[in-house]
C-alpha cells in the first residue's frame, strides 16, 4: 500500500513533508497578512465620496500600519468588505479575517491518503493527523 499525506490542497509523499508545510504555514500566518486581507488606502469621505487608492499595501505595511490615514479592507477568504477603517481597526480585522483564513484552510489538519494501486489519482482517506506545529492560535 502506498499513502500520501494532503495538507491544504496539496499532497505530499511523506508526512514530514506535510509537517514542514504545517510549521511554514505557521510563519505565513504570523508574517504574511496578504494571505487573508486585503488593505487599500482611501482617502476623501462619506459626504464627498471615497476615494479608493488602487495600490495593495504589502505585508510591511499591513504590520506596520500608518495610524494617520484611513483604509479599506477586504477578506481573501471571504465576503467582507469594510471601510472606513482607522489602523487599530484594521489591526483587528486582519486577526478576525486570519482566524476565518486558518479555519477555512484547515491549518491544523493533515489528511493521510491510501493510492490505489492500480490508479494513484484514486485514492481513499485513512485518517487525520493533527500538524505538530502549534496553529490552534489561530483557530476559533
């Protein structure tokens, strides 16, 4: 019998290759905003109207956000779209989008497969491992 190991869509051969795909996980959670919000700045207001500047900000930006202006915000990994935002607010839905990014993702899961013998794109579950790397902070 041969197994696979899928974490996130992706399927690894071995399930140390899934770990280390768990623990980088970890770091982009921690580092990488980008993956679960989106953060534009705007500027005007409601009584003239938004004014919606077309530039992503980067990850640096997102974890070092300019308390001065004003922003936009959106979930990548769902339907929110939110403004206006002040930094501190901002702040707070970038951990609220991440949470819903880690959970819809299933961060903390590895799925061990059995291949098919005879076809190895078929396959079937044999059970979950859970990722020894620590992401249960970032799970409701």
């Amino acid at each position: 019998m041969a197994y696979a190991y899928i974490y996130k869509g992706v399927t690894y051969t071995t399930e140390a290759e899934a770990q280390d795909a768990a623990a980088q996980e970890k770091v982009l959670l921690e580092n990488n905003p980008n993956n679960w919000i989106g953060v534009k700045e705007i500027t005007s207001s409601d009584e003239t109207g938004w004014v919606i500047h077309p530039t992503l900000l980067t990850d640096e930006q997102i974890n070092n956000i300019d308390s001065t202006k004003t922003y936009l915000a959106y979930s990548v990994a769902g339907n929110d779209n939110v403004f206006p935002l002040t930094a501190a607010e901002v702040s707070e839905k970038s951990l609220e989008f991440r949470t819903h990014y880690a959970y819809n993702s299933n961060v903390n899961t590895i799925l061990k497969i059995e291949l098919d013998a005879d076809d190895a794109s078929r396959w079937k579950p044999v059970s979950t491992i859970t990722a020894t790397a620590d992401l249960s902070s970032y799970l409701p």
